[in-house]
C-alpha cells in the first residue's frame, strides 16, 4: 500500500496510490489509516477502484463500518469516482448525507477531492 504525501494549508494528505482493490474489508482500511496518521497526515484522498463491489452495496455493512470508523478517529476521507453509475437510491441518499458532513466526501475528481479535506 503506496502513500503519496502531499502538504496543502499546512495540512498533510496522504493520496493511496494502487491501480486495483487495495481496501477489501476493515482491517485493510484501518491499516491505511495507521499509515497515513505514521506520517502525520489527518486526510486521505482514495478512489473508487481501490474499494471492493460490495462496499457501494449498503445490505453488506462495509461502508457504514468503514467509514465509521474514519469518523471516529476524526481521520477526514475523500473518495473520487463515478457514483451517478450506481443506481441504488439508498445508496445515493448515503453519498448526499456524507456530503453534508465535514468528514467524508464522495467526490468527483482529486482537484475536488483536495479542496473538500485541505
């Protein structure tokens, strides 16, 4: 699992660099976050090919678990991808909510991405 650390507004943002799944159930996603709080970065930029299918399946649990987690050691996460793709309302609804917030966004490109957590 490749971090890249980039440093915006004083705040350090660690971008997973991986071509495939690289999260693949809770253990690998809180394996990344220890990586990325080891050097000192509070933010993570991810995209959606680095999460399995069932994470975009709310019935498996995987995203709630995930990003629970994430928002409870304060650890803010942007993920880019194409979500119009998923046609589950519930699951639209979810990425509207998380979008709300100030801890996790699902967002369309890494300019996005970094402006959303920076």
């Amino acid at each position: 699992m490749d971090l890249k650390i980039v440093e915006i507004n004083d705040q350090k943002i660690a971008e997973l660099i991986a071509q495939d799944v690289v999260i693949n159930d809770i253990r690998d996603a809180m394996d990344l976050m220890a990586n990325a709080d080891y050097q000192e970065a509070k933010r993570i930029i991810i995209e959606e090919k680095h999460l399995p299918k069932d994470f975009f399946d709310l019935r498996s649990g995987m995203a709630g678990e995930i990003l629970q987690k994430y928002a409870i050691y304060r650890m803010k996460l942007a993920i880019i991808g194409d979500f119009e793709k998923f046609k589950s309302k519930s699951l639209k609804a979810f990425i509207v909510e998380c979008n709300r917030g100030d801890s996790i966004f699902f967002v369309p490109d890494r300019k996005t991405a970094l402006r959303k957590i920076s």
